[in-house]
C-alpha cells in the first residue's frame, strides 16, 4: 500500500462508518433505538380505520418487536371500526404473536367501535384510558345489496342473520380465549351495546384503566400471561417506549381507505371531467379530475365497493351532462343530484365484509351540494353561450349590413366588416346600395337588400 493510500485510510474508514449510520435500522420514529439488553416497549398507534394498510402496519410492528427481542408491544387504539378481513389478519397476528400484546384504548375521548371491540378483546392485555367507550360491534346495516335477498313469508332476512351469526361467533371465541366475559361480547355484536371504562373492568371485558402509558407499565409489572403457549412474566417498569411509526406509503394508502377521502375524490374527479367536457381545452381541470379519479379507483381497490353506488354516480355526471341539450326545465339536474346522493350513500354499502360507510350529511350531503351548484353555474353559462349568436368566424357575418362596392347584377364586391367581399345578390342591387348579408357560401356572400331602417 502507497503512503498516500494510508494517509488515506482513515477518511475511508469514516465514510464506510457514516454509509453503515445511515443504512442501519438504529432510528424509529425519531428515536435512536435501545441499547442492547435495555429493556423496551414498541408503541404501535392506530387512529382510524382498520383496513389493509392499518391492519399490515400492526402486522408487521409484532414481527418485528418478536425479533428485536421487545418486552411487548403496545397498540395506542381510537377506531370507529373497519374491514372485517383486515381485522380477522391483525387478530390472528395478535393471538399468535411470540411477544405480549398490549391493547390501550387511548388518548382519552378514543373509541373501540365495532373491530376495535375484537382486537381489544384479542389482546393479551386489554386496558382502556379514562374518557374512552367499547362496543357497538354489531354489523351496520347487515344484508346483501338491495333486492338481492328478500325477506321471506316470515320477515326473515337470511343474510342479515348469517352476518349477525358469524360476527358473534368470532367474538365469542376470541373472548373464550382472552378468558373474558363472553356474555357482553356477543351483546356487543347482536344488541351494538358500549360501555365506558370502568363499567368494562367490572364486567371483565378489561383488564385495567390506566391514566397513561407510564401508569400502564408500571401497573402491568410483574404480571403473568400466557405468550404463545407458554408463561411469561412482565417486566415493564422503567421500560423504554419506542413508537414505531407507519412509513409513508403505508400512511398515504391509510389515506386513501378512508371512505369519505374515497368518495370525495371520486366527486372531484366527476365534476373535473364535467368541466372539461363542457368547455373543452381549460385543460387544467380535466387533468386534476383524472389525477383524482384515478385516486378514488386506488382507494376502490382497498375498500369494498358497490358497482350499482359507482354507475349511480356516473350516471348523475350523464343527467347534469343532458341537461345541457334537453329542455328538461331542471328535472334531468335533480335527477343527477338525486344519483349522486344515492350513489355515494351506496358506493361502500358492503356490510358482510366491512362495516366503514360514508358520513352522509357530514361529508356526502355538502359534497353533493357543492358539486350541484358547481355544475348549475356551468349549466347556466354555457347554456347561455348555446343560444348566443356566433360572435368569431365567417358565422357571424350573417345579418350584418354592408355596401355594395359594384353593382351586384347579380354578383360584385361588397364592403363588411372592414373587408372586400364577392357576394350574389337576389334581386340586384345598385352600387353604393346597403346590404343584408344572408348566408357565407365558402369565400362567396349572399346578400339582399337592406331594409330601409338599417
């Protein structure tokens, strides 16, 4: 080696250690990671819906905390509710998890509706924060699409009560495993009952309410659950919190499962079409509508959806579209909106497989409103240029007066416009005479004689 390449050496040697810094794994959600053999705590938070990205999120958090060796993972939960088979994969994950999983219904004023009941239940430890509920684990509106499966002579709705059935049997076994109360999980299913926290730790659907992450440890220190099969001893006090956050794909598809963000973007994406349609070349809003239609299909790939909801939407676009070149006196608009309005409340109406819909009056009604008023400027604006006369091109030349620079017996020269024209006039007309134009016939006018008041 060269006496330069070993002064160099150590620069080298500095910049491998840097590379390997930024490569390696030591930094989760802005903290530097535990020193080993230090005792620590994965916090996963979910806040929102569980659907495919929430669900892979917690997921992959309980791998990852089995094989860095973690005392347990901690899941922070606040959630209306979510996909049913994404909550049957976080529940699996949980129930056959190789560290303890610790569900916390937190920060106060959290809620454990619907599948957020089953993963509280599901965890090894089962806490809430003061300020929090659980329940209302029934299916929202339970049945298939309308139309599909009739009630038969004795009021029954077999879909309705195969959803029912099932759900209650999922949260039966899952409380059956947990050693919880049985009884109030399949009320929570087939009655929608909720509770607040100390009400659950008295009906032993919990196991404790903890005012905060540090209260929680340290009241769970010491305590024996049963880990995969085996007895495990917690020893949480003092353990180091990590929060391990959701990258940030995971974060822009969590995004997107949102049924609300879903449905508002396919209204946008709607109305940008609409425009672009109406008053071709803006350019601008054709992209944007296509960017978020494109968007709202991404968000149609992870959420259920109804076909019927979707062309209901497409075919209020059509109606406000018609109206432009009907004279309906407003009935194919009302008609639009009247679709937009179903479509939307339909477009997620999926309840056997997930129990997430679109707030109506919150986000759906105003939406509709807006696009409605929206498209009536449109409607009123270019039906108004409809009926105006051409004022640009050749079209416009007609019913305008001239001179007749020639006699026109039958064809000369005229003056319009600021420009010499042959025209063929019916009868003649005199030189220095006025003019009607009546018809552009290719370079060629027709003209006839002005009346007089012109």
């Amino acid at each position: 080696m060269s006496a330069g390449a070993r002064r160099r050496l150590p620069q080298y040697a500095a910049g491998l250690l840097a590379v390997a810094v930024l490569l390696s794994p030591a930094r989760v959600g802005g903290e530097e990671a535990t020193a080993p053999g230090r005792v620590f705590v994965n916090v996963a938070t979910i806040s929102g819906s569980i659907n495919p990205a929430s669900s892979d999120y917690l997921q992959k958090v309980i791998a990852r905390s089995a094989d860095e060796g973690a005392a347990a993972v901690l899941v922070e939960l606040d959630t209306p509710g979510g996909l049913l088979a994404s909550t049957k994969d976080v529940i699996q994950a949980i129930l056959n998890a190789r560290v303890p999983v610790i569900v916390y219904v937190a920060p106060q004023g959290a809620w454990a509706g619907s599948a957020g009941t089953f993963i509280t239940l599901a965890g090894h430890v089962a806490a809430m924060a003061p300020g929090t509920s659980i329940g209302a684990a029934h299916p929202v509106g339970i049945g298939a699409p309308p139309g599909t499966s009739p009630p038969d002579e004795k009021g029954r709705d077999y879909a309705a009560e195969k959803a029912e059935n099932f759900t209650a049997a999922f949260i039966e076994s899952i409380a059956r495993e947990r050693k919880r109360n049985v009884d109030w999980a399949v009320k929570a299913v087939r009655e929608s009952v909720a509770i607040a926290p100390d009400e659950a730790l008295r009906l032993g659907v919990i196991d404790l309410v903890a005012t905060d992450r540090t209260d929680l440890l340290t009241r769970l220190d010491g305590r024996e659950l049963h880990v995969a099969g085996s007895p495990r001893r917690l020893a949480l006090a003092g353990a180091e919190l990590r929060s391990i956050d959701m990258t940030l794909a995971t974060r822009f598809f969590d995004v997107l499962a949102n049924p609300d963000i879903a449905v508002l973007l396919i209204l946008a994406g709607i109305l940008g079409l609409y425009v672009e349609l109406t008053t071709p070349g803006v350019i601008l809003p054709g992209v944007t509508g296509a960017a978020c239609l494109v968007l709202g299909f991404i968000s149609l790939q992870i959420l259920p959806f109804s076909w019927l909801g979707l062309m209901l939407l497409f075919g209020g676009i059509a109606l406000l579209v018609a109206e432009l070149f009907v004279t309906s006196f407003g009935l194919l608009f009302a008609l639009g909106v009247a679709c937009f309005l179903l479509g939307g409340s339909m477009l997620f109406d999926r309840p056997l497989e997930s129990d997430l819909d679109v707030s109506f009056w919150t986000v759906l009604v105003p939406a509709v409103v807006a696009v409605s008023i929206f498209g009536a400027v449109v409607i009123f604006a270019v039906g108004r240029t409809l009926r105006r006369a051409p004022v640009a091109g050749v079209d416009e030349l007609v019913g305008r007066i001239g001179r007749a620079v020639t006699a026109l017996e039958p064809e000369g020269t005229v003056f319009v416009r600021g420009e010499h024209w042959t025209a063929l006039a019916t009868p003649p007309v005199p030189e220095g005479s006025k003019v009607e134009i009546v018809a552009v016939e290719g370079m060629r006018l027709r003209v006839r004689p002005a009346p007089p008041d012109a």
